[in-house]
C-alpha cells in the first residue's frame, strides 16, 4: 500500500486458458481496459519469500512466422549468393584456364621461334667459321693432290720398266694420302652438317677435342704452335659431338688469332676430371684479354678484332651451346696470355657394348 500511494490493491481476476508446465499458463486476465490473454509465468524467491509474475502477450505464432519468413528469406539470399560466387569463381576459373593455355601457346610459339633462330645462329657461325678456314683446308687438300700427281708419274715408269714390286711399295704413301684426304673431306661434310639442338649423345670429349685439332692441323703447323695436349681418356660427356666441336674450335681459334703478332706461340689444352665434372681448360700466350673486356667477352657481335676478321658471334653462339648442354664457359687471364675454361657433367654409365 506503501508502493501504490495507499491505493486498495485489488486481486487481478483471471481465468485458466491452457497450461504448459507448474510455472506457466495461459491465462485470461480480466482488467479495466477489458480482458486479454497472456502467458502468465511464475517464478517462487523462496529466500525472500516472495513469486516473480511475469505477464506477456502472446505472439509467438506472429513471431515465428516472421521469424521462419526471415530465415527463409535469408536462406535464399544466401543460396543466390552462393550460385552468384560459384559462378563467378567458375567463370574466373575458366578465364585463368583459357589465359594459362593462351600464354603456354604463345611461350611455345616464342620457345620454338627463338629455338630455331638460335639453331640458325649456330649453322651461319659454324659456316662462318669453316669460310674463314677455307684457304687453310684447300691448301691441306691441294698439297696431297700435288705429290698424288707425282707419284703417279713415278709409277707409271716403274710399271713401263717392269719394275712391279717397286710400283706395289709406292702405292703405300699414295694409299695414305687418299685416306688423310678422305677422312679430312668427310669431317669437313660432317661438321658443316646442320645439327638439332636437344641432342644428347654420349661421346668422348677428348674425341671431339681430336677432332678439332685435326681441321685446324695446317694452320697450327703454318704458324709454328708449339703445342701442349693433357688430356684424360675417355671423358665420357652427354651432348652433341658436331656443336661440341664447334665450341673447340671456336675456342682454339680465338687463341690462335690473339697469337698471330707474338713471337711466342705456345696452345696448351688439358683435360681432366674435377668431382662430378669434366674440366676442359685452352690457354694462349696470346697476352690476355683486357680487364674491361672480360665481361663482355660472351655478348653477341662483341669482337675486339679489326672489321672484316669476325662477326662477334663465335663466343656467344660456344656459351649458348655451352649452357643448353649444362655446363659452363669462363674466360680469365692467367699468365701471359689467356685461359678459358669449359666445364661439363661427367656420363657416369659405361658404353654400350657391340
């Protein structure tokens, strides 16, 4: 009475409608603005001794199909919105696809134009190189030719004397030319071959370091090079035995050209095993290359040489050779003259037996 300001607090008259458990009914509750239903939920303080009542309408029905209609709606949101990001991410996939095989097209295209430009690098190098030589080979082959004649004079005399035996000992020295001859024309077809790049032999590389030497035989004798060999037999490589060459002989010709003006002519070539590596070293007493140089040594078209003696391509088209096949080429001064050193994996398995 305190509460209410001394106001006679009358008994709220109710009628049981449905109940739902001890503490909850439905209940309609008769008041001065009319009746209405509430959900009439007691809670028992018994510390205090007192009940908590606790009256509220009930729209439960209202609310839960608002609230389905919420979710459902959301629940839809959701799905469009998860069709929309699937689709999108589908369409986005198949975009990166097509732009994966456009851009894997147009590398291939772009690896096999440069493939073929840089094979065309090597033949017109490897070409170059066998013009520049030309006028030693010709006279290599000219000198045999010219004692060929001879001989045959000779025995033609020794056959118009009788003189059988002594025809038969004279065919020998013939015999051997024609074979030197022979071999140095058919080296010279094969090396001017057009190899593929990707070949991957295996061969000796001391082989191919004979080779080299041997088309390049006149001018170390016209030239009086004093010469060096230390090579390891076999030396098992893989790669491909004509661009191999190509490399040494480039290498052996840049030293033969930085000897040209020097009284001391001295080629040394060694080859040895280095861990899993074959070592391959050409050194000159050429003077060496100038320290502002030694960088650029490798560069396309850079040459040092007067205008007309080479296209700068020699060392370039070796070091390309040199990599695709996994190895290295280095150059250095060392001495009196200059080194370059070529490196590459050593063929561990044994030949194939015939």
């Amino acid at each position: 009475t305190r509460q209410y300001d001394k106001k006679q607090l009358q008994p709220l008259d109710t009628q049981p409608l449905q109940r739902f458990d001890e503490n909850s009914h439905l209940m309609r509750v008769n008041g001065p603005d009319g009746s209405a239903n509430y959900i009439w939920e007691s809670l028992p303080l018994k510390a205090e001794g007192w009940t908590l009542h606790l009256l509220r309408k009930p729209q439960f029905a209202f609310e839960d199909q608002r609230n389905a209609g919420l979710a459902a709606a959301g629940s839809w949101l959701a799905l469009v919105f998860l069709v929309l990001f699937l689709t999108q991410r589908w369409r986005l996939a198949r975009l990166r696809q097509r732009s994966r095989q456009e851009l894997e097209r147009l590398v291939e295209e772009r690896t096999q134009a440069l493939r073929t430009a840089q094979d065309g690098l090597v033949q017109s190098a490897k070409l170059a190189a066998l013009g520049q030589m030309s006028a030693a080979l010709a006279h290599e082959i000219n000198q045999p030719l010219t004692a060929q004649r001879m001989q045959l004079a000779t025995l033609r005399l020794l056959l118009d004397h009788g003189r059988v035996d002594d025809a038969y000992k004279a065919l020998t020295p013939l015999d051997d030319m024609l074979t030197r001859m022979a071999a140095l024309t058919g080296h010279l077809k094969t090396f001017a071959r057009k190899s593929p790049s990707g070949l991957r032999e295996r061969l000796d590389l001391a082989t191919v370091v004979d080779q080299s030497l041997h088309l390049l035989d006149a001018r170390l004798r016209d030239e009086s090079i004093g010469t060096v060999l230390d090579l390891t037999r076999p030396a098992w490589v893989r790669g491909d035995a004509i661009r191999l060459e190509q490399v040494m002989i480039n290498l052996l010709r840049n030293a033969l050209d930085a000897m040209a003006d020097k009284p001391r002519k001295r080629l040394e070539i060694r080859l040895h095993a280095d861990q899993q590596l074959w070592q391959l070293t050409v050194s000159d007493s050429g003077g060496g290359i100038a320290e502002e140089h030694l960088n650029s040594v490798f560069d396309p078209f850079f040459t040092t040489k007067p205008v007309g003696d080479g296209l700068g391509l020699g060392l370039a088209v070796s070091y390309a050779i040199v990599h695709e096949l996994g190895g290295r080429l280095i150059a250095a001064n060392r001495g009196n003259g200059a080194v370059f050193t070529l490196t590459l994996p050593i063929a561990l398995e044994t030949p194939d037996l015939c």
